[in-house]
C-alpha cells in the first residue's frame, strides 16, 4: 500500500520549479554581493551596505526574470536529452 495522496503528486514539479528558481535567484543575489566588495567599490564597506545597495525592485526583477528563463531552458534540455 502506498501512503501517498493522489495530490502530492502534482506538487511535486511545482514544488521542483519554485527550489530551482529560487536557487538561480541565490547564485545572482551572491554575485551582485561578491561584486560590491571587490577592489572597485571601494575598501570599507559594510556587509549591511552591500545589502542596501543590492536589494532593489530592478535587482529582483531581473532575478525573477532570469531565473524563470533559466529553469524553462533547463527543463526543455532535460526533456530533450
């Protein structure tokens, strides 16, 4: 007998497709970090100040954006190979 209910199994892609947003979302948040504390941005800065600067409306916008368009091409090449 299987303890699964026959909703779980519809989840189950969606609840894949928000972790692998999401993820992609992390990799480009942790970039744009690493970015504000490299030798062009000056030396000094805080941690707090490096979120300041980062977290916009255009930053996650084009997170959001990316991050959706990054998960339908993996998912096309998963389904083609």
């Amino acid at each position: 007998m299987q303890g699964q209910t026959p909703g779980r199994r519809r989840l189950t892609p969606i609840w894949r497709a928000i972790v692998e947003i999401a993820f992609i979302v992390f990799l480009f948040y942790s970039n744009l970090l690493m970015g504000e504390f490299t030798a062009q941005n000056g030396r000094g800065k805080s941690l707090l100040a490096g979120f300041v600067d980062i977290l916009t409306v255009t930053n996650l916008s084009i997170a959001l954006f990316s991050a959706v368009v990054g998960y339908l091409a993996f998912e096309f090449l998963r389904r083609k190979l």
